[in-house]
C-alpha cells in the first residue's frame, strides 16, 4: 500500500473523529492526529466545522498546534513554544520529519549543517540515521546521502499541505506558465509555417532547374541528331561526280 492511499485512510478516520467531538474532546483527536506514524497532513482535519469552532476558546492552543503541524516546522516550534502545548517524543519526531519536506520543497540539496540546525542534531552519524531510518524507510523522501559534499540529495519529497493563500499563487504561476506555453506555439507554428513556405520555394526553384536542364538536353540530342543525317558521299558517288564534272 502506498503512503498517498496510506494518508487517505488515515485522514478519512480522524475527520470523521473530529465532526462527532466538540470543546476539550478534541483534545486527545488533536495529540493522537499529530502523533500518528503515517499521518502527513492536516488540513482536511483543519477544515472540520467543529476544530475551526475551538478559535477562542480555552482549548484554542490546540487549533494552533495543528495548523503548526500542516504548515509549520521544528524552528516554528521552538519559536512559540510558550504559547503551544508540550509536545511528546511522538509530536516532536513527526515535526521533524515534516520541517525535512519543507527545506527538500525549497532546494533538491540539503547541506548536512542547514539540516543538523534546523532538526536540533548535533553530529552528522545522528543526522543520517534520522534520514534513512525515519524518513527514507518511510517513505516520505528518497534521496542519496553524500558525505563527501556533506549533503541529502533529494530525489523525491511528499508534499505537504498548502497554507492559505499559496493555492492561489500556484495558479498564478501556472497561469503564467500556460500563456508561456502558448507564445511559445505561436512561435513554433510560425516556424513551421516559414520553413513549409521556404520548402516549396525550394521544390518550385529545383522544378525549374530540372525542365531548363531538360530544354538542354534536348536541344543538344536534336543537334546531334541533324549532324547524323546529313548525306554522306559514297566512293561511287564521288566517282559519278567526277565524271559528271568531266563531261
């Protein structure tokens, strides 16, 4: 089973948890969502009527937790920590692995010292046995380890949810790329167009060497043909005449 059809199910299990609880019950659907092994993301969970109604509310840390959790990284955390629930080791090594496919969106090569700053790692065995073991084992990036450029060649990275308003960038960007895309037809039909018109110009010109060559040809077997059937004077006739000269 493969991690996008693995991430529907999950997704599917705690949306329905979370429209059947209100208030403090979402709590624990919050804590086990964002510490789930094989849960990526959140943003259909986000969407939930009955989530969106804790902004305000006492238990609205949690709301903030899960969108750190869709959008967020390790860095995010650290930096607002006060005001955000404790994390478990479960929370904190989902978090981590989620700030790894935000820097592998941003760049395909990841120097060894950007990632042991942003994962809190202190020395590069610890950081590569975070890669292998908890993110290429599950799935969730492939890539190539070279320790002589000290670096995570990413090859591969799931993608993570989009935050608000980055829908409407992307198409944007796609529109940009469409109109792109469609100056740059018009250029090659243009081409085409030019290089079919230079083409029949060409047949046409080489029709018109090939019949002047034709002309030639025959104008030159017509001369050899009347060179050919000119009378030539046998000995006997040569002999008539002569006598006829004679006489």
């Amino acid at each position: 089973m493969d991690i996008e059809q693995k991430q529907s199910e999950h997704i599917d299990y705690f949306v329905k948890q979370a429209s059947a609880l209100k208030g403090s019950a979402l709590i624990n659907v919050v804590v086990e969502a964002t510490s789930h092994p094989s849960l990526f993301a959140f943003s259909e969970i986000l969407a939930v009527p009955n989530v969106l109604e804790l902004e305000g509310t006492e238990n609205s840390a949690y709301l903030d937790l899960l969108r750190l959790f869709a959008h967020g990284t390790w860095s995010d955390y650290k930096s607002n920590s006060g005001r955000l629930p404790q994390l478990v080791s479960a929370q904190a090594l989902k978090l981590k692995q989620l700030t790894v496919l935000t820097l592998a969106d941003t760049s395909k090569e990841l120097p060894y010292d950007q990632l042991m700053q942003e994962l809190d790692v202190t020395n590069v065995r610890e950081l590569e046995d975070f890669l292998i073991n908890e993110c290429m084992y599950v799935g969730i990036v492939r890539g190539k380890l070279d320790q002589l450029k000290r670096c995570f060649e990413v090859q591969f990275a799931a993608g993570r949810d989009l935050r608000p308003g980055q829908l409407g960038n992307m198409l944007e960007t796609l529109t940009d790329w469409l109109t792109t895309s469609d100056n740059l037809l018009v250029s090659i039909q243009e081409k085409i167009k030019w290089a079919d018109t230079m083409s029949e110009s060409d047949k046409k010109q080489r029709k018109e060497v090939e019949e002047r060559v034709d002309e030639v040809k025959k104008s030159l077997s017509l001369k050899k043909l009347q060179t050919v059937s000119r009378p030539m004077l046998t000995s006997e006739g040569m002999r008539r005449s002569t006598l006829n000269l004679v006489e």
